[in-house]
C-alpha cells in the first residue's frame, strides 16, 4: 500500500549553494546531511511539512545523479513514495509489467528501504518506493 509522498529529490551540484535558499529564503528547516557511499552522493534533508526535500549533491562525476545534473541540469530528481512492504510493491509493479530499475529493495539514505521504479513507466518522472528502517517514522 502507498501511503503518502515521503519526500522529493532534487539533484544540485552543491548543498553548500543551493540550501540558503530552501532555509533562508523559504524558512524551511535543515534536519542533517548523510553521505550515502554506494550512491555516491551527499544527501541535505530538509523538513518541508507534511513531505521532505532530499538535496542530492553528487560526490563522483560517475554518479548517477552527475550523470543526471550533466544531462538534465539540477532540479528535481525523483518523487518518493512511501510504502508498506516494499517487497510485495516491487514484486507487484513486475507482475503488472511495470519496469524496476531495482528488482529488490536496498538501503538509502536514512537507512531506509528503497526501490526505483524506471521513468518510462510513469511519464519520464523517477519514482522511488521508500519504506522507513524500523527506528524511523514518516512525517
């Protein structure tokens, strides 16, 4: 079951740069940065409400999301999802012919669960499962 959008990434080249904007500006609040190893990026979590923003600020030029910034240029990099059981989701997505990038779940940042879904199956947007750790609430 999907229960609510968990947060939005958005790709910048620097979290240094781009998060006045989204604490001075907006008023938003910054919660903390985690550095996310096996994605190779830095990840800026700000408390939006109801929904948070991820800043993804890429720590390798081969990383996903520098490949995406040199592609695209920054700005929003994915929706996230969350969900119960991300397993079943995944599964359920296949079953319903729906592409995955990821066919299981793994950690992201946050120690969360994670899943992409590939864009071409929802409009060119990349969509994200979330499922928080144990330890963890949602908004």
């Amino acid at each position: 079951m999907i229960k609510n959008v968990n947060h939005i990434g958005i790709a910048v080249s620097s979290i240094e740069t781009a998060l006045p904007f989204y604490t001075e500006t907006l008023g938003l609040t910054f919660e903390a940065v985690e550095h996310v190893a096996e994605q190779r990026v830095r990840v800026a979590f700000i408390n939006a409400g109801n929904c948070k923003l991820e800043l993804l600020e890429p720590t390798s030029p081969d990383s996903p999301v520098a490949k995406f910034i040199e592609k695209r240029g920054e700005g929003i990099h994915h929706v996230a999802l969350s969900v119960e059981s991300i397993e079943d989701r995944i599964q359920e997505m296949i079953e319903k012919g729906i592409p995955m990038i990821d066919k299981q779940s793994r950690v992201g940042a946050g120690g969360a669960n994670i899943a992409f879904m590939h864009p071409k199956a929802s409009n060119g947007v990349l969509v994200e499962f979330c499922e928080k750790a144990a330890k963890q609430h949602d908004n």
